[in-house]
C-alpha cells in the first residue's frame, strides 16, 4: 500500500450483527489510499472480521467508552486525513473521494475540514430525510450561529479533517458521557473551517438496539457539562443556546422525562423568552394540523 491520505476509524462495541456493514462501506471507498480501523472497545467477544489488506483491527484491554475508542484510533492512524464511522451506519462508496476533492478545492481559511449531508435511513431500509450541512469560516461557533433553515447541524458524524489538527485541539472530550461531537465541533470551528457540501455521504440508521443518545439520563448530564465547558460560547448566542435547550425539552418529553423536559423547558424561556415562545407556538400549531380536532 503506498502513502496513506485517509484513516477511516471505527469505534465499535458489541455490535457484531451490525459491524460487517459498516466496515464492508468503509472498504468500499472509491479512493486507493486509504485505510480502516476498528477500535474494539473490549466487545465480550472479540470482533471478528475478514482479513483485508487495508484493515487493521485494535483491540482495548478495558471498555473505556467511544471518546476514547475514537481518540486511540486518531493517535493509531497513518492517514494525513481522518474520519469516523459509527459501527451501526454506513458510508456511501464516494464519500472520501467526494470529501478530499472538495478539501483540495476549498477556498475558506485553512486549516479546513469537510461535512457531508446524511441520509436518515428507518429499519426497513428506506429513507426518512436528508440533512444538509452549513458551512462557517475558521472562528466561528458550530452549532450556535444562524444558518438557513433547510440546512441542518446534525452532520456532525461525516467529518474530514486533518489528524493533526485534532491533536491539536485534543481530540474527542472523554470526559463527557454524551454530546461528544457537539463539544468537539465547537472548539474544531474555533480553529479550522467547516466546508459543508449538500451530496450525501453518510447513511445513518435507525434502530432499537441502545445507543447512548437513547439514554435519558446520559443525555441530560452531558447537556449540562457541555453547558459549563462552553459557557461563554453559550451566553454570547442566546437564541442558539434557547433552541438547543429547548430541543433538549423536547427529547426528555418524548422520552418520558417530565419533569426534565420542565425545566429545560423553563430554562430555555429564560435564556430566550421570545425564541422559546416562538418554538412553542410552531410545536403547538404542528401538533394541531396532525391531529386536527
């Protein structure tokens, strides 16, 4: 194999039946200098898989969660570029060709790393929506500046960026039980540019398995360390920070955390009472034209 351009990294844990998949799209990739990397993250039984030439497989001594997997396999990469695969989705075939072309081509302030939109995919195999990402110059805070609305944040997971420029900033908090990508994305943009292109490269699944975003009382306490690291960036967005405290609502609503879902609710009217109000009364009017009296 010659000079390596791109690490594919997969974190994976107890997810055999779901893993083939995601590898076998990562292998797939229509770019020859690339290679993948399973982080096995003390799985009860140790990942299995077929020999390939461009995979390489770590397996850790002790589970020490995906922000950990994931920065063990940035520290093991030999590509100048990395990007991550979740070990229950899957990338399409021209996703690293896609990404490193628009890198090469990019004209925003360097150091640049590049999103691709996402495919929302049900358990029945079938599209449910595509999110399409934002682009923000080198300085800005994603996740918190106004983009147009057909546009969408929640890209995160198709990043590819220069390893090093990951080192740099630390790579994944493994402090933080949840929110992960949203902590790093907001010290990333800091120093590097965010190229959003709206060609799908990602699929990501829907599934009953867990999965930590599932986890209600994962989700609320990495919400709240994420607020007390990034206070400042919060406080200086208010409408942002109203709208992802509001979500937070919302999410604890569904998943039947009432009294969370209060006060993140509460606190959001504080944070941005006009913002708030304003996601109420669209929430309020959605739920009228379904279920019409």
């Amino acid at each position: 194999m010659k000079d390596i351009l791109l690490s594919i990294i997969i974190p994976t844990y107890n997810r055999p039946q779901l893993l083939l998949r995601a590898v076998n799209s990562a292998l797939a990739q229509t770019i020859e200098d690339f290679e993948v990397i399973v982080v096995d993250d003390c799985s009860k039984e140790p990942v299995d898989l077929p020999e390939h030439p461009r995979l390489r497989i770590i397996r850790l001594s002790k589970n020490q969660g995906g922000s950990a997997a994931r920065n063990i396999g940035i520290r093991e990469a030999k590509g100048k570029l990395v990007t991550f695969l979740d070990d229950d989705d899957e990338l399409v075939p021209d996703m690293a060709e896609r990404s490193v072309k628009a890198l090469k081509t990019s004209a925003l302030p360097q150091p640049v790393g590049v999103i691709s939109a996402i495919e929302v995919v049900g358990g029945d195999g079938n599209k449910i929506y595509t999110r399409i990402p934002p682009t923000l110059p080198r300085g800005s805070y994603y996740g918190l500046e106004d983009i147009d609305s057909s546009q969408s944040y929640l890209c995160k997971q198709t990043l590819v960026v220069e390893k090093e420029v990951l080192l740099l900033i630390g790579g994944f908090d493994e402090s933080l039980p949840s929110r992960i990508h949203t902590d790093l994305f907001l010290r990333l943009n800091l120093v590097c540019s965010i190229l959003g292109i709206p060609q799908i490269g990602y699929r990501l699944h829907k599934h009953n398995e867990f999965q930590i975003s599932s986890d209600p009382n994962r989700r609320q306490v990495g919400f709240n360390m994420l607020v007390a690291k990034h206070q400042t960036a919060f406080s200086t967005h208010p409408k942002m920070f109203a709208d992802l405290i509001y979500n937070q609502a919302i999410t604890s609503y569904k998943m039947q955390q009432f009294e969370a879902a209060l006060k993140n609710l509460n606190w959001a009217m504080k944070v941005s009472f006009r913002h708030a109000s304003g996601r109420i009364f669209y929430t309020l009017l959605n739920l009228i034209k379904d279920n019409p009296i």
